[in-house]
C-alpha cells in the first residue's frame, strides 16, 4: 500500500500541480532567516541592557553584531526572492 493510503496514489500536497517541490526556499536560506531573527532579538536585549549598565565598549560590539546579523538575513532574503523568480 502507498504512503497515502491508496494503491498508486501520491499524498495531497506534497508536490505542487506542476510537479515541482512547493517549497520555494533552500533549507540553508531558511535556517539563516529563523536564527538569524533569534540572535536579532537577543542582540537588541544585550544591546537595551548594556545602554542602561552604561557600557559603551559592549554597546558597540553589539550594535556591530546587530548590523552583520540584519546583512546576514537581508542577504537570505534576497536570495530566496532570487530562487523564487527563477522558478
């Protein structure tokens, strides 16, 4: 019997009508999205804590790392946008 209960019969959505993965994004673009807005997050909560402590030298490494992580995503973004148009 077939994965999808029926002799010769595919599951319902797991490819789109033109046979193609329906996934338009590669895993590797999607990791660097999703934990790339995690450490987005916890940056900005190390930087709101290191402006209120007073400590410049901190405050600055993290703005620096905030601005590499956002380069990082809008990089994946644009990526996945550009497999998307090819496709």
């Amino acid at each position: 019997m077939s994965p999808g209960g029926r002799a010769g019969h595919w599951r319902p959505g797991r490819r789109s009508h033109t046979a193609r993965p329906t996934a338009s994004e590669t895993p590797a673009e999607a990791v660097h999205i999703m934990l790339g807005s995690i450490a987005l997050i916890i940056s900005a909560g190390l930087g709101v804590l290191s402006v209120s402590a007073g400590l410049p030298m901190l405050t600055a490494v993290i703005g620096v790392a905030i601005a590499l992580i956002l380069t990082d995503i809008m990089l994946a973004l644009r990526r996945s946008r550009h497999s998307r148009e090819r496709s």
